[in-house]
C-alpha cells in the first residue's frame, strides 16, 4: 500500500463571513504530490464545511474522522487565527502515529519558535507548499533524508533545521487543483465560491502586509491559456457561476488584466467575478473591461488618509493624493455598474483621536457622496510579520496573545498616539461609521464580551506560551473521548 495522506482544511473560530471557498491551496498541493509521487492515496478532509452545515467540530471529531482514514501523513494549514485549530489536528493525527507537516503563513512567519514549542508538529513548510510537500512525502516515502528538501523547518532531536528556501514556483508549472477530491455534491448545500489566482505576489511593499512573507514579494502571472483550462473547468465543468479571483491585486499588470479579461469576454465562461486591489491601479476605462469581462465586486484598498500611517505603512501617496484616488475610482466604479467595496483599517500605527475622526468623516462622506459601503477591519500586528517586529518602534499596544483574535474583526492592538482611551475611541468609531454608512451587516458585531475583558495597556505574556496552555486545555477536557 502506498503513502496514505490526509490533508485538512480547518474550521475558523470567529469566521469572517459564513461561506466556504473551495481550499484550492491544498488541492493544487494534492495535483503536484499525484504529478510526483505515483504510489500516494490522498483523501481531503474539511472540518469548515462541517463548521458551516452546523455540525460539532471538536476533538472527538477530529480523531474519528482522522482514525477511519488511517493517515501516514496529515497536512494542514493555518493562518494566525486558527492556529490553534490547527494544532487540535495535529495533535490527534501525532497521537495516533502520523507525521504531521503544517504550513501556512502563519508556520511561514514563526517557523522557528513554532518547531521549539510545538512537538505536535514534524514539519513545517515555509511558503509556498505545492513542491515542498511533494518533495518531502517523496522523501518519506523512499527513506530520504529530510535535509534534502528545500523549505523546511523541524527539529532533529535538539538541533533545529532549516533547510535552504525554496525558489518560488514557476506559475507555469502549476497544475489543475485536484477537485476530484472535493464531494461536491455536499458543497451545493452553503454558500460555496472557488478562488482561482491569475497572479500569485505583489510589487508593493505595505508593512502591514502578511502575504508578502508567503509570496516572497516576487510578482509572477500565470499563462493565460491555463487560466482559461482552470475556469471552464470551475464553470462548464462544475457548474460554478461565481469566481472569487485571489490575486492581492488584480489591477497590478494592466496587460495582464486586459488579457484575463479579454479570454473572460471571448470564452463567455456565463460567471460573475469578485476581485481585490488599490485605489491606485485603477481608472474607468479597465474598470469598463472588467465589467463587459463578468466582475461585478471590487474590493478596493484605502486602508487610511492618516498621514503618519501613510508613512509607516509605505504608502507612497500623500493623504490628498489618496483621498482623490479613492474618490476617483469609486465613484467611477458605481457609474460603471460595479459593487464597491472600499476597505478600511481602523488603528493603524500614528492614529491619534484627531486622525481618527478625519477618517471617519472620510468614510461617511465617501458613502454620502457614492453609495459604496465601506468594510471597516482593524490594524493588526500578526506575530512573526514586519508590523510585530516593528510594534514597539511604531508605538503599538498589543492587547491580547490569544491569536483566534486575530482575524483583523476585533481589535487586538492600539497605537499609544489614541491615549489611554484608545480601545473606546476605536470601537465607538467603529459603530458610528457602520450606523452612518448602513454597513452593519457587512460588517460583524463586535464581541463585546471580550472587549470588556480589554484595557487599553500591553499584554505582556508570550503568544506561544498562551497557545500551548490553551491546547493543554482543551485535550484536558477531551482526553477521555480519545
């Protein structure tokens, strides 16, 4: 019998939005280890879609539906807030005998201090995984020696390795997601919309930024023509009719918008589109293609007119040049018919009660004047990113370690430049502009349960040390059902 590998995909703590994307990450992860590894079974377990049909995800349900596969290689990924969802897994697969190989942005940024704390974890990849993992199941399945594989971090008894980094992937080597895996039928019944990346990498260099630890800030686009092969199948082959397009800004290459959009226009692929990018790629004429092309939802990057934070944040604007750009490419949007979406962040490094206030009149103005409804998140200082690293320099309180927080829905941090009412200031802000611009069904309610908890002053203990009591926990709680 062959390498048996499970690959799951977890469910969210404090979801954003109650919908489910197919987790084309880990099926085009599945298509590379096929494409390399002949002997291989692979099964694709999702705990968010059971999260979403509203059925119990914990850990007795984790080691039940682990246990029937009988893995020999778990994978899962995490992003900050579901870290610790991400160990629940890797905990039962470790006890019942399987390596477990976590990767993810999160893995990405903290590889080292996750490997030293974290023994539920054997591998980690850092980056982008489809060859990394291919590579590595390749070499424990043939009895190789890990060291050999670029882009991994683990431990080898008390030594830590980190193998070299991995080159990013060619996009031309990428191939068809294995939706095989998927059972689609059981899709059908939530709110289900594919993502499919034309580009992977952004030219920009925005501190506040995650991706670009991932990505490697290199910006690579995929061949056109396989872009095409990847939405008849989504369209004419599954039968989706909405695409979400990943890229971190589709608008960056206007050649290579043009081109997306002309194969979108020709082919006729009968979908709608919801991309993302910047004030600053914008104009009306590709805005006009986009839309005859099927993309009906723009969300658009403002983040904030604080000119302090246009600074930090490497912005290269200045806060009269933002302003216009937003206003230009959002009341050119709804003349062309598209749903506007401008996004902001409240809190962000330099925020004083003065910056604050201009912002949100900004927010409401640009509502009066448009009509688009703003998506109102928080500045958030992931562990392992640049704008962590640069807390302390940028004047920064982090106020909690508990990282399902951060999901950029609640506040976790406060700049010391709003004073020691900072948290009011920004939840009291949050509120006017959500009532003003009638966007507080787009935007989730505060908990304010755990707000009340908060006090604007540092939380000086250690994210990891918080993560490994809270996983302590909860297997406490659930040992006996193991």
């Amino acid at each position: 019998m062959g390498l048996r590998v499970v690959l799951v995909e977890q469910s969210i703590r404090h979801a954003v939005r109650d919908e489910i994307g197919l987790s084309t990450g880990l099926l085009t992860i599945a298509s590379h280890l096929r494409r390399q590894l002949a002997d291989v079974e692979i099964s694709f377990l999702s705990l968010r879609l059971d999260q979403l049909r509203r059925q119990a995800v914990d850990l007795h349900t984790v080691w039940r539906r682990l246990e029937k596969l009988g893995p020999d290689v778990v994978g899962v990924g995490s992003w900050t807030c579901n870290f610790l969802d991400a160990l629940v897994i890797a905990a039962c697969a470790k006890r019942m005998g399987a390596i477990v190989v976590m990767g993810g942005l999160f893995p990405s940024m903290n590889d080292a201090r996750i490997a030293g704390a974290f023994p539920e974890i054997d591998f980690l990849v850092r980056g982008e995984g489809e060859g990394t993992f291919a590579d590595l199941c390749c070499a424990l399945a043939t009895g190789e020696d890990p060291r050999t594989v670029a882009g991994l971090t683990y431990r080898d008894g008390p030594e830590l390795i980190r193998t070299p980094t991995r080159s990013p992937i060619d996009l031309r080597e990428l191939v068809l997601p294995a939706y095989d895996l998927i059972p689609m039928e059981e899709y059908r019944g939530v709110r289900t919309a594919p993502g499919l990346f034309t580009s992977r990498g952004c030219p920009f260099d925005c501190v506040f930024c995650t991706l670009r630890d991932s990505w490697g800030g290199l910006y690579r686009r995929r061949p056109i023509a396989d872009i095409a092969a990847e939405l008849s199948y989504l369209t004419f082959g599954m039968g989706f009719d909405h695409i979400r397009v990943e890229d971190d800004a589709f608008t960056v290459d206007r050649h290579h918008t043009l081109e997306v959009c002309r194969i979108l226009t020709q082919v006729g692929f009968d979908a709608t589109y919801m991309v993302k990018t910047r004030v600053d790629l914008l104009d009306e004429h590709i805005m006009d293609v986009m839309f005859d092309a099927g993309v009906r939802e723009v969300l658009l990057g403002v983040e904030t007119v604080n000119p302090s934070a246009l600074t930090s944040l490497r912005k290269t604007k200045s806060p009269d040049d933002w302003q216009r750009l937003a206003h230009r490419a959002l009341s050119a949007g709804v003349r062309v018919g598209l749903q506007m979406t401008p996004v902001f962040m409240l809190g962000t490094p330099g925020e004083t009660p003065g910056t604050l206030a201009n912002l949100e009149d900004f927010i409401v103005d640009l509502y009066s004047e448009t009509g688009t409804k703003p998506y109102l998140a928080f500045a958030t200082p992931h562990p392992g990113s640049r704008l962590w690293a640069q807390r302390d320099q940028l004047g920064i309180a982090v106020l909690t370690q508990d990282l399902a927080r951060y999901t950029h829905l609640q506040p976790v941090a406060v700049p010391s430049s709003l004073g020691k009412r900072g948290l009011k200031l920004l939840c009291d802000s949050y509120d006017r502009i959500s009532t003003a611009t009638d966007s507080r069904q787009a935007n989730p309610e505060q908990d304010g349960g755990f707000l009340e908890r908060m006090r604007s002053v540092p939380d000086t203990s250690d994210w990891v040390d918080t993560t490994r009591s809270e996983l302590q926990r909860l297997i406490g709680v659930e040992k006996t059902k193991w």
